[in-house]
C-alpha cells in the first residue's frame, strides 16, 4: 500500500492531468449499492465506494492522489482489494485485487505519451 500512495503522490505532482484519469472511471463498479460518486475508506455511506474506477458515471474530481489517500492505502487498507457497498451495511469485494486490477487498467489505457510520463 505504501509504494501506491508514493506513486499516486509522484503521478498528481507530475502531471495532474493523467492523476485525473486514473481511478475516475466505470469498469470496476460491480454490483454497488446506489450510485457511488466518491471514495470512503469503510464505505460507510450511500454513493460511496472504496474501489478504483468503481463509479456508476466518470468522476473527475475522485483521482488517483484521492483514491489513495481516502482510503487509506498507507495504512494497508483497500489495497490490493477494493470494496463496495452492497445494500444496507453489508459490503461486498468486487473482485481479488480489485483495486490493484483497476488501476493497472486505467494505466494501460493511458496514451503513449502519458505512460511515458508515468514511467
């Protein structure tokens, strides 16, 4: 978790575009309760999730600096694993590594430009 939060520093110190474009997106949502807008650590909220690119719709303003610290990676939570609500109280994995999955994808998806950047 630590090595992530460092990395997800570096990426929105760099080039805050690409910290943009990383965990704002809908290919992990899974079956979340509601429509998660925003990352909370225990998900303890409607419309909250604790998984990269777990949104119902692109979210902006949730990057990658924000994934990273809302949910604690420091401190060895929601990573590599992600969750979301699934009704009530109740939460739910969305998948193994989940999070760890999400935003491997979201980097490959970036141009090349933009890798070269990250790298």
């Amino acid at each position: 978790g630590k090595d992530i939060v460092q990395f997800a520093k570096a990426v929105k110190i760099s080039n805050p575009t690409i910290d943009g474009k990383v965990c704002t997106g809908k290919h992990m949502v899974g079956t979340a309760y509601g429509t998660p807008t925003g990352y909370d650590a225990d998900v303890s909220s409607d419309g909250k999730t604790a998984q990269c690119s777990g949104f119902n719709a692109e979210q902006q303003g949730e990057t990658f600096s924000k994934f990273a610290e809302v949910l604690k990676l420091k401190e060895g939570k929601n990573w590599p694993t992600g969750w979301q609500r699934k009704s009530g109280s109740t939460k739910e994995v969305v998948a193994p590594n989940s999070n760890a999955k999400a935003v491997a994808k979201d980097l490959v998806d970036l141009n090349r430009d933009e890798k070269t950047i990250v790298a």
